[in-house]
C-alpha cells in the first residue's frame, strides 16, 4: 500500500473514531442522566475530567502525542484556570440540558454556538465581521425558534441550561483568545486540556458534594443492583478524553474547511442515531427548524472564509 493510501486511511480511521467518540459520549451521557437513574450530571463531568486529567499526562509524557509545554507564570496559571471554570461552566449545563431534552433538541440549541461566538467577538474584542457573515447568523437563531416551538418534549429549565451551555462554550473559546494570545503562553489544546482538567476536578469535586449530597449513596445503590454501572462510568469518561484526543489530531491532519464540513455532519449524524435510539417524538416543524440552523451556519462558515 502506498503512503498517501496509508495517510488517507489513517485519517479516515481518525473521523471515525471522533465520530464515534463524539456522538458515543453524548447519547451515553443522556442515557445515564435520564434513563439509568443516575441524575448527577455535575459529578459526571467531574469523571470526565479526572478522565481526561490522566489520560492527558500519559498521552503527552509517555506516548508524546503531542509536545509537551509548561506554563510559564503564575500570571499564565490564572487565565488557565479561568478558562477551566468557564469550560466546567459549559459542559455542566450542557450535561444538566440532556436530563430534560432528547439530544435532537439538544444539539439544535448547541448548533447556535457561532452566533454567541460572532457576539461576545463583538463586545469582548471589538472584532466586527462583513454584513453578510452577520446576515447568516439569522436563520442560525431563526431556526431554533421553529424548532423550540415545534419540539413535542420542550422544556423551559433544560432549554436554559442548554443555551447556557453553547454561550458558555463560545464565550470561552473568545476568552481563550484574549488571555492567551501572545506567542509565548500559546497552549495547543492537548496542553490546555492537561492543565484545565485537574482544576475543573478540585472545582467540581466540592460543588457536586454540595448539590449532589446523595451520589456516592445512589451511585454505589445502582452499582449493587446494576453490575456494569462502574463499566459504564469508566467507558463514558474515556469516550469524553477520546473525543478531545480526535478533535486535536483530526484538526491537525485535515484543512479548516474539512473539519467545518466534518463538524456539521456530525451533529446531523448525533441527532438521527439518538431519534433510533431513545424513539423521542419528532415534528416536520422540528426537522426544518434544525435543518434552517444547520444551513445557516454552513453559510456562516463559507461567509467567514470569503471575507476574511
């Protein structure tokens, strides 16, 4: 086999497997939150997290997946840190999202994310865009309207929590931005992820004591009466470091463009396997307000690339 079929191979192998990793975490994470009792959704991105603390250092210490870089400043520790809180921010409300809506819903309100990222660009940066880039902004928004109002299964607490959630993770890829901009406290995000992950641990652990009082009593419960609940926990918090490893090399073997296409793809992909899977009514009004949000940040993207 020649090398550019083995490089072809080794990329379509890494798609599958961020696909997989991807679509895999989210409908596992709902069915743990909403079908298997275990309605802890702080403590399981604390999992998560120590997940992905561990696994980071072994793939850059050991397996040297990627260079490793050490934080030079307390100063740069901080913004790291700030950046850990706000991720925490956004993957907890998106995992408090999946206990009240089907993952359809879900990833049509987490196809927004464009639209925060082009505002908080905005006020937080003052970086403005062409009027069009703005103008396919509108259908983005537009069709998360139709679709809230056509969703059978809507609700108002879970819909905030979502919305929450994509805010949070635009408003921390801006930040991620600001604070480490310059040159020499440049993180790539295998890095960043070692860093963010055990202090997202040390501020979850405490949070979910406090609001989760009862999940070490109800998780151990469900383990005696469901012997591969720690399996579960254990293969859904590797799946949620897997998808992140995917991201960084996927991102780093293919162009912009190819991971645009690939990423709107696969949030179609998640919401037709999760309407198989948990059977969760759709409506006409639904299908076309997602297939509007899809298609206006398809357009988005193209009018970013145009008119840099």
């Amino acid at each position: 086999m020649s090398s550019s079929k083995k490089q072809a191979l080794y990329i379509l192998s890494l798609i599958v497997l961020w696909y997989s990793s991807n679509i895999g975490v989210l409908l596992l994470n709902k069915f743990l939150l909403s079908n298997y009792g275990f309605s802890f959704p702080i403590f399981l991105t604390m999992c998560h997290m120590s997940a992905c603390a561990f696994l980071s250092y072994i793939s850059i210490v050991f397996l040297k997946i990627a260079p490793f870089q050490r934080i030079k400043s307390r100063a740069q520790l901080f913004r790291i840190a700030t950046l850990s809180v706000v991720f925490c921010g956004s993957v907890v409300g998106g995992n408090i999202s999946l206990r009240y809506l089907p993952v359809s819903f879900n990833q049509a309100v987490g196809a927004t994310t464009p639209f925060f990222t082009a505002m908080f660009a905005y006020v937080m940066t003052l970086k403005k865009e062409a009027w069009i880039t703005y103008a396919a902004l509108v259908p983005v928004v537009g069709g998360v309207v139709i679709a809230s109002g056509g969703e059978p299964q809507f609700h108002l607490y879970g819909f905030m929590m979502c919305i929450s959630a994509t805010a949070a993770r635009a408003f921390k890829s801006v930040l991620q931005g600001i604070l480490l901009s310059s040159e020499g406290e440049k993180l790539n995000s295998m890095n960043l992820l070692l860093y963010m992950s055990p202090i997202a641990v040390l501020v979850l652990l405490p949070v979910s004591l406090v609001m989760e009082p009862d999940v070490f009593d109800v998780t151990i419960s469900l383990a005696m009466r469901h012997r591969f609940m720690w399996l579960l926990l254990l293969v859904n918090s590797t799946m949620a470091y897997s998808a992140n490893l995917t991201n960084f090399l996927v991102t780093k073997h293919t162009s912009a463009l190819t991971l645009q296409v690939l990423g709107n793809a696969k949030g179609a992909v998640a919401v037709v396997i999760s309407i198989l899977l948990f059977r969760n009514p759709v409506t006409f009004q639904g299908i076309a307000g997602y297939s509007m949000t899809v298609m206006g940040v398809v357009a988005y993207g193209e009018c970013k690339r145009r008119y840099k």
